[in-house]
C-alpha cells in the first residue's frame, strides 16, 4: 500500500503484523457487544467508514493516493479520521511521507521519536503499530520498555537519552530548555531537530484525532500499551 501511504497510516501494516490471528467465530459476538454504543462496527471509531464513492472527484483522487497501488484503504486508523477532510487527509499525508521515509533522521530515531509521542498520549491504537515498526527498524526492546514504562532513560545512548528527554519535555512542560536543545542541535543539526520535532507533533495529531474518534483496535490485534 505505497508503505500504507507513508503517513501515519503505516500504523496499520504495522500493527496487523504484530497483532494475532483473527478468530472471527469465537469473537465477533463478545467484541460487537464490549464496543461503546457510539462506536461503529466497521471503522471501530465514532466516525463510520468513508467509502470511495462518497467522495467528489478531487476526494476520490486524494483517497487513491491514500491506498497507493493495491487499491487498499485501512478501515481503521489515521487515514480513515483524517480522509472525513480530504485535504487535510493529503496534507498530513504528503509531511508524514517526508519524514518517515525521506527525513534527514535515520528510521530508527525517527520510529524511536513516534513512540514518546504515542506514549505521551497513551495512544494504544498507535503505539501498538509502532512498537513492532521500531523493534524492525532496530530499536532494542529495552529501549521500547523506558519509553513503554516510563523508566528513567539515563544510561542510554546519547541520541536515545536526547530523543526521550526531548519529547518528554514538549509534552509535559510545554517547553524546551537551552541545554537540551544545544544538545540536540549538536546531535542531530538544526535541521535535524527541527524535524524530530516535526516527527513527534505529526504522531501527537494523529494520536489527538484517533482519541477524539475513539479508535478501537480491531478483534485480532491487543494493545502493547499498558496503562500507566
């Protein structure tokens, strides 16, 4: 699905391939009636599935870049909150693109980054993609677990203490101090920094528009996110 679009719609590759095998007989029954009254069936969100003819022609157009060459759209997930607004839907797109796969940050810190941003929000539905993304991309699982449990990241690498305390400081204090942001420029350059901050207030708005839909995730796949 052209890497699902690039955006964060890889959430959806990446979480169907760390989630279970579907057992549709034994679940269907029990998961239909645990979903809040408000959630639809087939989107799992409050919001229900956009299909492509219910869009103008420039929609259609947006939504077939969305599913790239296999025609694929994910039911659940960013890309089906975000295509209610086609061009937002392109916009976020076109940025997540960019960064994931054409940024000046390597994969590896840049699926390190989406996971505090994901963690930050306690965003289960985007987590869980991600978790299996940054473990592929070669982050150590017990790197995952400081982010995962909120553990105290001294003692890590200089890059992965830089990239926690970064994300760690925007979000809970809404600021970023002079000594950290040298660091970082020193680490990864002003454009670098630039786009890690990017990368983490690109998953801190699909995390916010998955929890205003109340994305569910689907019957075969659990949540590696524990509460905190």
């Amino acid at each position: 699905m052209q890497q699902l679009g690039g955006f964060v719609f890889a959430v959806c590759l990446a979480a169907t391939a760390a989630g279970q095998a579907p057992d549709a007989g034994k679940d269907a029954t029990p998961r239909a009636s645990a979903l809040p009254a408000d959630i639809h069936p087939d989107s799992l969100s409050r919001l229900p599935e956009v299909k492509r003819t219910d869009l103008d022609a420039d929609g259609q157009r947006i939504y077939d870049y969305i599913a790239g060459p296999n025609k694929t759209f994910p039911p659940t997930g960013p890309a089906a909150v975000s295509i209610y607004s086609p061009k937002v839907a392109e916009s976020i797109q076109m940025l997540n693109q960019y960064l994931r796969f054409h940024g000046v940050l390597s994969r590896r810190d840049t699926e390190l980054a989406i996971l505090v941003a994901a963690r930050e929000f306690d965003q289960a539905y985007e987590w869980t993609g991600h978790e299996a993304a940054a473990r592929n991309a070669g982050v150590d699982q017990s790197i995952i677990d400081v982010v995962k449990y909120g553990k105290d990241e001294t003692g890590l690498s200089d890059k992965d203490t830089l990239i926690i305390r970064f994300g760690r400081q925007l979000f809970r204090e809404h600021k970023l101090d002079s000594a950290l942001f040298a660091k970082a420029v020193d680490l990864f350059g002003r454009q670098g920094t630039v786009e890690m901050a990017t990368v983490m207030g690109d998953y801190a708005m699909a995390a916010i528009m998955l929890t205003a839909a109340d994305q569910h995730l689907p019957a075969d796949r659990k949540s590696t996110l524990p509460p905190r």
